[in-house]
C-alpha cells in the first residue's frame, strides 16, 4: 500500500516539474535564469559601496575616538566579526531550507544600513555597524547560490562542513585551522594598511587609492585566470599552498620593508596572494552535497567572521605594544611620514621600528607559515581514501538505506534527505 500511495503522487509532481521546466525553458535567456553573474553582481557592488567609504570612515573614527582610533576600529570590528562567526552557519542553513533569494536581500540590507547613519550620527554609526554582523554574511548565502548554479570543476573560479562533523572530520579540520592561520593576519591587514600607508609610509591620498585600484585589477586578474590554471594543472592543495606562499611574503615585505618601491612590489604580491580562500573554498565544497552547501559556506565564513574580529584587535595590541599610534594627526597631510617613537622607552623602540617598520606584519606572516605547515598534511586527493564526490554519487534514499550498516556510515550524517519524510 506504501508503493502504491507513492506512485499516485508521482504523477503530478512530475506534471508540475513539467511546466515549471517549460516556463524555465521560455525564459531560458531572460535575467530570472540563475547564474553566477547575480552573485558577482551583488558581491561587486557591495566591495565597491564600502571602498569608496575608506576615507570618510577613517575621518569618522578618528573624530569620533580621537585619543583611541585604532584600538577603538579593533573593538568594534571585533564584535561585528564575532557576532558573524556566531550567525553565518545558522543563516547559511536557513538558505538551504529557505531559499537564497531571501537571504540575499536580508544580508545585503544589514550589510549597508550602517552606512546612512554615517552622517547623521557617528555613535550609531558604529553601534549598528557593530551589531550588524548577526546578518552581515553576504558571502555565507553567495558562496551556497555559486555552488548551487555552477558544476564542482567550475566552483574553483567561481568561488565551503557542518558545526557537527566541523571535530569529528579531520580533513576539514585542518582546512579550517588554515582558514584561521591565514585569514587572520590578512583581516588586520585590511583593517589597518591604508591609514599605515597614509600616516606612516608617507603616501597622498592619490598614491593610496592608486594602490587599490592596482592591486585590485591584480586581483581580479589571479582569482579568475591564474586561479583556473593552477587548478587545472596543480589541483586543490597546490594551488592553496602557492597562495599561502605569496601570502607569507607580502606580509614579510610589508614587516621588514621601509621603502616605497618595496610597498608596491608587496602589492603585485599581495595580488597573487588572493587566491588562497577561493582555493580552499574549492577544496572544502568539492566534499559538500547540493543540499549542505549553505551549512558549509557558513561554517568557513563564520571562521573568517571570527578572523574579522580578532584580527584588527590584534594588530592594534601589536601596534600598541610598539608604542604606534595611528591617528590621523594634523600633520598627516604632509608628505613626510610620521616619526614613531615613546619617550618612556625611546631605545628600544626606535631600534625595534627601524629593524621592523611594521611588527604586526611581520607576525601575520608567522602565522601564514604555521597555515603552510598545516597545509602541507593536507592529502592530495581526499577523494582516493575513501570519500566519494558528489558528482560521482548521488544519495537517494534506497542507495542510503543499503549502505546503512556499512562502516562508512557509522557517523550521523549530515542533513540526509531521508532523515525528513515530507507528507504532501
């Protein structure tokens, strides 16, 4: 009787499959077609939105903190990273039950509601720029819509396992630890670099933007061609650890080098060093089913939510352990950079800056080596010990029930279609 009550609904879902695929097939080439260039899209104009406020907010922090600026940018980027860490797999999931669209809008709203406020006042600015992390996960939602329109040979350059399998899989483990290791010193990298530009390596406020546009044309250039072709001829693990490499040694310029020549140099390299988290996203969602995705996309970005708090505070300890303050002082319109000194250890201070113009570089490019390390135990091919990719199985329900009590399922797995029987 169970067989037959399911043959009399598999009759007209398969009629409504029908007409929704002819209305999909007459609007084949409309914009309602899923496609990743949506998601490029929403991704460009959300960097674009914030990279032309780069300027505007430091000037507001510094009005607003005058005496604290950069530890002050640390605390708040600090509770927006860690309520992100906190949110970006349980909205990554919600996406899978509910639907990306949604969440898209939801994300992107949260993400620039701050900016308004800007001008009106500069305390609820970054009250709600700090408490607008919760929803801020645009790349949680992003990343599950790539993997959802795109095959796993082109998630390399398009673009991520659950909280319950995140201690129990050791492979996800270490990839995870190395998202940590190397996204951390590049999150206070960001939080910080263009007012270290500006305020220490003497650079105008032309040169400054000169140096964005060019290392972000860089960019684009390694995260779509270099990426394809280190994928294609490298694969998953060589291609992250030839990012992590370029990685270590931008920051290690940005550490060790005074000179303006160096800057620019660590900037073409700083380029190269971009592919590392499309490389490890690839890797991460080539071991994720169609249905996980969001979980999955969550779980990295929440890690990198995490990194997003830690790593400005951090950078503004190191800063502040050295005696460097960045604050936009009178004098940094001229075009001679800021002397860095105290008076209660004038010394050793000096000594230390002139061996190491900026420490906290020179630390993050420590933890990127420990990111290597970590790397490096990363197995070639996951896929030849025993784990099966996705496009080579699909687990319906009778190929789940005759491989139940096999040992390869002797762990819960995750989100099984057949653990929710739907009644229809």
């Amino acid at each position: 009787m169970v067989m037959t009550s399911k043959k009399k609904k598999r009759a007209p879902s398969n009629a409504n499959w029908s007409r929704k695929n002819a209305v999909k097939d007459n609007d084949k080439s409309g914009l309602r077609q899923p496609s990743i260039y949506h998601a490029l899209v929403i991704i460009f104009l959300e960097f674009f939105c914030w990279g032309l406020l780069t300027s505007p907010i430091i000037k507001v922090l510094n009005d607003t903190f005058p005496d604290h600026t950069f530890l002050m940018n640390g605390l708040i980027q600090g509770v927006k990273g860690m309520l992100s860490f906190l949110s970006a797999p349980l909205i990554g999931a919600l996406s899978d039950v509910w639907g990306r669209k949604p969440f898209l809008i939801l994300t992107v709203s949260f993400t620039c509601a701050p900016i308004p406020l800007m001008k009106i006042s500069p305390w609820w600015y970054f009250a709600i720029l700090s408490m607008s992390g919760i929803f801020a996960v645009t790349f949680s939602v992003v990343f599950a819509y790539v993997a959802d329109v795109t095959s796993e040979e082109e998630r390399s350059v398009a673009y991520g396992l659950s909280l319950k399998k995140l201690g129990k899989d050791r492979l996800i483990l270490m990839l995870c630890v190395a998202v940590f290791l190397s996204y951390l010193p590049e999150a206070g990298e960001y939080s910080c670099f263009f007012v270290y530009l500006r305020l220490v390596m003497g650079f105008s406020a032309e040169e400054v933007a000169s140096f964005i546009a060019v290392v972000g044309v860089l960019s684009v250039v390694a995260q779509t061609l270099v990426l394809t072709l280190l994928m294609r001829y490298l694969g998953y693990k060589h291609a992250i650890m030839f990012g992590l490499v370029f990685e270590m040694v931008q920051l290690a310029c940005y550490g060790f080098g005074s000179q303006t020549w160096i800057v620019w140099c660590s900037g073409a390299i700083a380029a190269m060093s971009s592919i590392t988290y499309p490389a490890i996203s690839s890797f991460v969602s080539a071991h994720v089913y169609a249905d996980q995705q969001g979980v999955a996309q969550g779980m990295v970005t929440g890690i990198r939510g995490l990194c997003n708090g830690l790593g400005p505070a951090l950078y503004g300890f190191i800063f502040y352990l050295f005696h460097v303050d960045l604050n936009d002082m009178a004098d940094s319109n001229k075009k001679k950079p800021i002397l860095l000194n105290n008076s209660s250890h004038p010394t050793t201070t000096n000594t230390l800056l002139n061996v190491v113009p900026g420490p906290p570089f020179a630390f993050g490019a420590i933890l990127v080596i420990l990111a290597l390390l970590v790397t490096v135990f990363i197995p070639d091919n996951p896929h030849q010990k025993g784990m099966s990719s996705p496009t080579k199985r699909v687990l319906t329900h009778d190929s789940f029930s005759k491989d139940l009590g096999s040992k390869k399922y002797e762990k819960e797995p995750l989100m099984v279609d057949s653990d929710i029987e739907i009644q229809t």
